[in-house]
C-alpha cells in the first residue's frame, strides 16, 4: 500500500469559527424554542437548536491538531484515506478515523511514554478524553532509539557470549507502518533480535584461525571485538532489508554491550591472561637472546676475555636467567680464579 499525504486540509481555524457560530446560533435557537414553549407556541425553533447542538458537536470531530514530525492515518468507514504530515490546525471529514496499532506499545526506546507519566498527568487533575486519545493515535516521524535487551548467542566457534544493540531508526512510509504489520514496534524488535542473531553467528568474539567472516572462502581477521564497526554496520543492512516492507528507515546499529556469557567469563579470563602471559615472555626471551648474543659478540671484539664452549654456554646461561626471570637476581661473586 503506497502512503497518500492529504495537502490543502488545513482550514482548521475557518471551520472551529464557523462551528463556534453554529454553536451560538444553537443556543440561541434553544432559549428561543424554551420561550416559545412557555408561550404555548411551536416548539419548532427549541427542536432545531438541539438537533445543530448535535450537529456541531460531530462536526468538531473533524478538528486535528499537528505538532512537527508528527503524523495522522485517516480511514473512513474502513478505507484508507491518507496521511496527514504536515504540522498545522487541518479539518477532515468528522467519521474519519486516526489508525495507529503500535501507540500503546511501551518498549525500551525513546519516544515511548510510560505508565508512570500518565498517572502523573491524572493525579495533576488533567483528564484523559477525546484529545488524549486522538494524541496517542499520532504516529511520530522523529528519529528513535531502540534499546533493545541484552541476548545470549554462540559466536561461530559456539562460545555463549552476551551481546546488546542500540538501534536508530524513524518511519518514512506511515501507511507501510500501519497495515503492512500489526504492529510496527514490536515487528521492528523482533527484526532487530533475529537479524542480531543471523550476524553474530558468523563472527567470533576474539580473532581465531581459519574462520571466515566474508564469506569469499579465504580466512580473515574479523572478530566481534575487534570489528565492531563492520559488525555494526551489517547489523543494519540486515535489520534495513527485514523492516523495509514496514516503511521504516534503520539510520544506525551499534553494539552497546559485548561480553562473554557468565558461564565461561572467568575461563576465557584466564585464556586472555595466559594468553598474554605467553606474548609478554616470548618478547621478553627474544630481548633477552638479543642482549646475549650482543655480549658475546662485544666480548670477542675487544678480546676482553678469552671463553672456551663451555664457558661460553654457562655465560649464555646465567645471563639468560638473569634477564628472564621474575625477581631480581642475586649476584654471587667468585673471588677465586678463573678454572
């Protein structure tokens, strides 16, 4: 179904007048009639006065109000008449009726009013009519952040790890929005958690050998940490291809939370640490082969002493700990000779 924005509707103020002046002339007509009656006359003029009383209050359902970046879907008698867009005071046909399925869903997102705030709105004396609930019938147009809660998924080497997305997104298509779904929001969540699960499934959460992220057949380096931006970024497109039929637009995907599942967090703490362990003492013997070989080769340069092979191999040997060790090392002097 293809949106229809209604254009040339906005005689808002023209009509509340001229309803206003029905409105009087209906009162006068009925004070007119009351007296007429007291005389013993013809209560024509008491009966018509009622009958424009009625007839300018259904008139008066054809009143809207819009506020920027708001919209109204109008159907009349189960048909689609169009939108309203435009911020301005609009007069439509009085039996038409604002559609909006999703205005009493309440999720984790901006733009959603909670129960608290409605109370509030009661216990301050204000009442909750006709106006409030033509209000909630508006479908707002503004940019909107989805916060949608944390998920448990394996990662491509089956590793639970606990992920959460924040998603931007707006509606540019309100008749998609309204009868395309029964319920835009709560068709967008659940695009947002299965295309969030379609996506992580391909990366794992460090880097590891042989996978492949591309899906060209050649190993990479993706990972969900280390390429959050890519993530994040095919997250989107895969959310923009399930939520296009809704008429909405996903401007921005991003990863809020990442981390592994509690269940494995303190193993794959201790994977990290030694890990780094491992990287930290293989920088360490390689400094330490290079100062080595470096004292050696200063030694025979100046021919400051003379070493055999196996002198040469305890000096290796000693030096080694020495640079290699945890603590600081203590020196034993040899006060004797040589051999």
């Amino acid at each position: 179904m293809k949106e229809k924005v209604l254009t040339g509707k906005k005689h808002g103020m023209a009509a509340l007048l001229g309803i206003m002046l029905l409105f009087i002339l209906a009162f006068a007509a009925v004070i007119f009639g009351a007296v007429m009656i007291e005389n013993e006359e013809n209560p024509t003029f008491l009966i018509a006065g009622f009958v424009l009383i009625v007839l300018a209050s259904i008139l008066c359902g054809g009143l809207k109000v819009l506020k920027p970046q708001e919209a109204l879907v109008l159907t009349l008698f189960g048909n689609y008449v169009g939108t309203l867009k435009d911020a301005g005071f609009y007069y439509v046909n009085p039996f038409c009726s604002s559609v909006n399925p999703a205005a009493k869903t309440k999720l984790s997102q901006s733009g959603d009013v909670s129960d608290s705030a409605a109370m509030l709105a009661i216990a301050a004396g204000k009442t909750a009519g006709a106006g409030a609930e033509a209000a909630s019938r508006k479908i707002s147009l503004k940019v909107m952040t989805l916060n949608n809660s944390r998920q448990k998924i394996n990662d491509c080497l089956g590793n639970p790890i606990e992920i959460g997305i924040a998603v931007t997104w707006r509606v540019v298509d309100t008749a998609k929005a309204v009868f395309e779904v029964d319920n835009y929001k709560e068709f967008l969540s659940l695009q947002c958690d299965s295309a969030l699960r379609d996506i992580v499934r391909i990366y794992p959460y460090d880097v590891a050998p042989n996978v492949d992220t591309t899906g060209d057949g050649v190993a990479d380096e993706g990972s969900l940490r280390g390429s959050s931006e890519i993530v994040a970024a095919r997250i989107r497109d895969e959310i923009q291809k399930r939520v296009e039929e809704a008429g909405m637009e996903v401007i921005e995907a991003r990863i809020t939370y990442l981390a592994y599942a509690t269940e494995i967090a303190a193993v794959m703490l201790q994977r990290q640490q030694a890990s780094a362990i491992i990287d930290a003492r293989k920088m360490i013997v390689d400094g330490a082969v290079g100062m080595v070989e470096m004292a050696l080769e200063r030694l025979n340069e100046n021919h400051t002493v003379e070493l055999d092979e196996e002198r040469k191999a305890a000096m290796v040997s000693n030096l080694l700990v020495v640079l290699c060790g945890n603590r600081d090392a203590q020196p034993v002097v040899n006060s004797g000779s040589l051999y």
